[in-house]
C-alpha cells in the first residue's frame, strides 16, 4: 500500500539553544520538508514549556504557508478549550483566503497548559470552563458553514471573509472517546499514538466503524539515522524527555551525552513499557519503515504523520530525509524555493 507521510513540529527547543530560534528551526525544517516530499506540515500548540516553543500555531501556519508552496499546512492542534469558536473560524477562513487549498485546521482537545496558564487564557478571571469541547467544535463548524441569510431580524455571526473557503477540519484525540466523537461527528480524525499507544488499535478500529468514509491518520515519534548506533544515541533526548515529564521537569532538548548520563542515574520508565507497537520507533530507515509499514497496514491508515524530538536540528532534518528516501515519497514539482532561486 501507498504510505503518505507528514510532519508534527512541536518546535523543540535544544538545551542552549533560545526558543525564538526553535522557531526559526521550524521555518528551515518546513522548507525541507516541501522538498522532501511530506503532504503536510502541522504545528503544535504548548503553553509555558521551555522545552517546546509554539504557544500560538495559527501564526506559525501562516508563516510557513507563506514559505512553502505545495506543502499542505495547519494546526495540530489548535487548543480549542481556550478560545473562541468565532474567532478561530475567523482566523482560520482568512488563512485559507491567503492559501487556498493548503489549510488544515487541526482541533485539540486538551488544555495544554499547567492550571495557572489556564486561567490566565481566559478572556476575564471570572469566565468559567464554559461550553465542552464537543459542543465547541460543532459552534466552530458551524461558524464555517455559515452565509450572509438573515433570519428576520436577528442573524448568526458571519466569519469572513465570505468567499473563502472553510479549511479542513480535524479533530485531534488520544482515547477512544475522542475516536467516537470524530466519528460521530464525520470528521476527519488524527489519533496521537505517541501519547497513548495502548489506546491505538481500539481507537482507530473504533473511527473506522462510525466514519467508514474516511481515512484517520496516526501520530508518530520517529527518529532515524543513517546507523542504529547513531539512532539510539539521537533517541536518548526523546527518552530523557519522556523521563522528565514524569517529574514534572520541562527543561530544554538535552544533548545526547546529558540525555544518556540522566537515564543511567534515574532509569528510564520506557524500558516496562509493552506495546503492540512502540511507543516511539527509531533505528535505520528500513527498520523504522518496516514498523511503520506494519502499523499502517494493520489499523488500514494511508496516512502517518511523524515527529521527531532530538537535539541536534541538522539531524532532525536528518532523519526526515532518511524517512522520505525510504518510502520514495513524490517530490512536488515546483515549490517557493524554485520560483526564488
């Protein structure tokens, strides 16, 4: 079967590194990418880490759009808990004005943020948790399909502008239930393996039944090299930052050696881990291609989208090559980069 594989940029900040410079990374790493051949580019959405930079995706996509040509671009996803259905359709309507057919809108439905950056995303302190995210994303949708009829007297809001159009929408999740909403709702569906690789088979098996008419897509964490040794010493940080996490530790991409030197002394809780697949692949190109592939052939996805945590952004772009090679993805035949050179 024929694999399309995309990017999550969760824009990773390496220890000595500022974060406007992840961003920065985020940038060079999308322009490659459309060379590379990946369908889309999604960025994250995180607040107040310093291991990961984008706290506002939807200006990231527009940043990257405007780089790239022929790379599909969106969110992955926009917290939607936090903001305004209105003005997120606003937002995003406007980004598909600018780059039409190019446009995903990729909705969380997590807060991302500790409780303390929670409430400080609210418009007033005062303002409860309001509706939920459910509700939230059928306003949203239906702030999309919305036209300029009036009903008598009174009219829904209107997100312009008018004559853009709606970009696609996607509903993010790592349970079940985030499967059976999505496919209650008929929309398209993208599950976080890399969250909760427990809850994968269950999940996408679940979308298939409510949503046959549509094609999930499944979240990866790869990392590639050109040797396994190399592999395992990148992966290191992605295990370290695992580790941390658990101690509530958010501190910066470390380098390998930091990386290798804190699991020797805390373990690494990824060892008791028992996965029908890993929870993060890493190794060669044919080894990581062959664990895809497999994944993919059995859930019956067509579409993996990957990210890759290390330190070293050379070899971030690195492994995407190695990965592109491996499953001879379709170079575009112009982009931005050819028009500007």
């Amino acid at each position: 079967m024929t694999i399309r594989l995309s990017i999550l940029d969760q824009a990773p900040v390496p220890e000595g590194t500022l974060q406007s410079q992840a961003l920065a990374n985020s940038l060079d790493l999308a322009r490659h990418a459309e060379r590379f051949g990946y369908t889309r580019y999604w960025v994250a959405e995180h607040h107040a880490m310093y291991s990961h930079a984008i706290s506002a995706p939807e200006i990231l996509v527009t940043a990257i759009a405007s780089a790239t040509s022929t790379l599909r671009v969106g969110s992955g996803g926009v917290l939607l808990t936090h903001y305004s259905p209105f003005k997120v359709a606003e937002t995003f309507r406007t980004l598909t004005a600018l780059h039409p057919g190019r446009i995903d809108l990729g909705i969380g439905r997590s807060t991302g943020a500790d409780e303390v950056e929670t409430l400080a995303l609210r418009p007033s302190p005062e303002a409860g948790r309001g509706p939920s995210i459910d509700a939230k994303v059928e306003q949203l949708r239906a702030h999309l399909a919305g036209s300029p009829a009036v009903d008598g007297a009174r009219r829904a809001p209107l997100a312009v502008p008018l004559d853009a159009p709606a970009p696609d929408v996607w509903l993010l999740g790592s349970s079940p239930g985030s499967a059976v909403s999505a496919g209650r709702a008929d929309i398209d569906y993208a599950f976080a393996h890399f969250i909760n690789p427990g809850a994968t088979r269950e999940s996408i098996e679940a979308y298939h039944r409510l949503a046959p008419g549509r094609s999930p897509i499944v979240a990866i964490t790869a990392v590639v090299a050109d040797t396994e040794a190399e592999a395992a010493r990148l992966y290191s940080a992605q295990r370290a930052v695992r580790n941390r996490l658990f101690r509530n530790d958010v501190r910066p991409i470390p380098e390998p050696d930091t990386a290798l030197a804190e699991l020797a002394r805390y373990g690494d809780i990824l060892e008791n881990e028992n996965f029908e697949w890993p929870r993060y692949f890493w190794g060669t190109p044919d080894r990581v291609g062959d664990r895809i592939r497999s994944l993919a052939a059995s859930l019956d996805v067509e579409e993996i989208i990957v990210v890759t945590t290390v330190h070293d952004h050379q070899a971030r772009v690195r492994s995407y090559e190695l990965l592109a090679a491996e499953f001879a993805l379709p170079a575009p035949t112009s982009s931005l980069q050819d028009v500007t050179r």
